[in-house]
C-alpha cells in the first residue's frame, strides 16, 4: 500500500501524543510569531493533523478553525480538542481551496509543516490571502528546505569524524516521497527552494515581517544529537498587503 497522510494518520497522532520534541518544538517556534493573548481572535490553522498548533492557539484564548484534507486527521483533532478558554472547530478541506471558510473572515492563519504538503503554493497562498482580513496575517513553519530536500542523508566525514548532513537534491523541486518507513516523508511531500516560498509570498500579496531560522532546542538537540547545527525550520509571517 502507498502511504498517504490518511493512511500515516493513526501514527502521526501517536507521535505527538507521546511527546515528540521535534513536534513541540516546532508548535513553539510557530506560536512564537503570534502575540501571547488571542482572546477572540479567529484563526485557521491550516493543515492542522491531530491539532498540535490548534490547541495551542485555542489555549491562548483564539477562536480557532482547523482543516485538514484527511479525515482521519480530524478525527483525531476532534477528539484532542481541549475547552477553553478559546475555542477548536475542525473540517476536512483542501488548503489549496479552503473551500469551507468565508471570505475575508480570519485574522490570523497558522500553517505547521503542511505547505510543503500541499501540491500548488500559489492556489494555497491565494485561498490563505481570500480568507484573511485586510492586513490579517499568515504565520508558517516548513522543514528547512536546504536541509530537508529530497534525499538529504547523514555522512560521517573522513577528515574529523563528525557526522554531516548531505543537502541532497535542493534543485528538485516538486513531489517526492521518502522510502524511510519510519519517516514522515513516506506520505510525500513537496520541496520548494527557498526562494519560491518567499517569491510565492510576494506575489500573492504578502509582506514579510518576520523570517526565522530557530536553532534546535535542548530537547530537540539532545534527542538528535546530529541536529544540533542546523535549524530544523524555516518560520515565516507575512502580513496581506
Ligand atoms: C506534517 S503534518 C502537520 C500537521 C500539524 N500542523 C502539525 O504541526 O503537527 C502535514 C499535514 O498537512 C495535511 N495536508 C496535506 N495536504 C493537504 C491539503 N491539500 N490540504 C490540507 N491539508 C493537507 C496532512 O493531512 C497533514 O495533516
């Protein structure tokens, strides 16, 4: 069977249910591009999985909407969604669509690791600026894409021992899938270079405010130890012009 994000569903909820570092890290360095009070505020959290970013928006008083194109993602949001103080109501949806959300109804959009899942960034980038108010703002996090293109591995140097990363094949934009059968990659993803997130961006009327490469926490350092180099993300947010 081909792997899909529906089908890797019950295994990605395990991951973060146990506490994955990479995970909580990641939700922190996304949650660090939001003010720490969103009481009322309406967000969509975009490609929300099993709720990470959602319930911790909500915790932060926001009124949040999640989607997500695998239903069985929603399921498990649904059933992890926390009470207050603010609120989580999720749908299945097409982010390159967001068929299910008014125009022009949401300050904020979150997007955790899943705009390098979605197949058109501009198509998703025009339906992320449709649903925003004027001047609302889009906050995402995706796997670094210098460190995370398509075949990136690990190699131990002849000349000091250290373990490496191999860039891979940066210039290879488009679908690919990882057959490490333990990785999140095996339900496929989409590299883009840097350069086209930001470019795509621009295009479709943003402004950046913030580009960020966080360095690996502790946790996520001492969990995987040749990680401690390299940012793990790049985190953005844009502002519709
Ligand atoms: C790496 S997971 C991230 C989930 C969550 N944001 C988090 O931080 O754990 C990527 C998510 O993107 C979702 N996804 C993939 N393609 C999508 C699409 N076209 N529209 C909406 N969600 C999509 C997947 O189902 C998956 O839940």
């Amino acid at each position: 069977m081909t792997d899909s994000w529906d089908t890797i569903a019950d295994w990605y909820a395990g991951l973060l249910r146990a506490g994955s570092a990479l995970n909580d890290f990641n939700r922190d360095v996304l949650l660090g591009l939001l003010p720490d009070v969103l009481d009322g505020c309406r967000v969509l959290d975009l490609g929300c999985g099993e709720g990470i970013i959602a319930r911790a928006a909500a915790a932060r008083g926001a009124l949040v909407t999640g989607i997500d194109s695998s239903p069985r993602m929603i399921e498990h949001a649904r059933s992890a969604a926390s009470p207050g103080p603010g609120s989580q109501v999720y749908a299945v949806d097409d982010g390159c669509v967001l068929g299910t959300v008014a125009t022009g109804s949401l300050d904020w959009v979150t997007a955790g690791l899943s705009l390098n899942n979605l197949p058109d960034l501009d198509a998703a980038l025009s339906a992320v600026r449709r649903v925003l108010i004027p001047r609302g703002l889009l906050a995402f996090t995706v796997p670094h894409p210098c460190f995370e293109a398509p075949h990136a591995t690990w190699t131990r140097t002849d000349a000091d021992g250290q373990v490496r990363r191999v860039v891979g094949d940066y210039r290879a934009e488009g679908f690919w899938r990882s057959d490490d059968p333990e990785g999140v990659r095996r339900a496929g993803n989409q590299h883009r270079t840097l350069s086209t997130y930001l470019a795509a961006l621009i295009r479709r009327g943003f402004s950046l405010e913030t580009v960020t490469e966080p360095w690996p926490s502790d946790r996520v350092a001492a969990a995987q130890p040749r990680r401690a180099g390299l940012p793990p993300f790049l985190a953005v947010r844009a502002r519709r012009d």
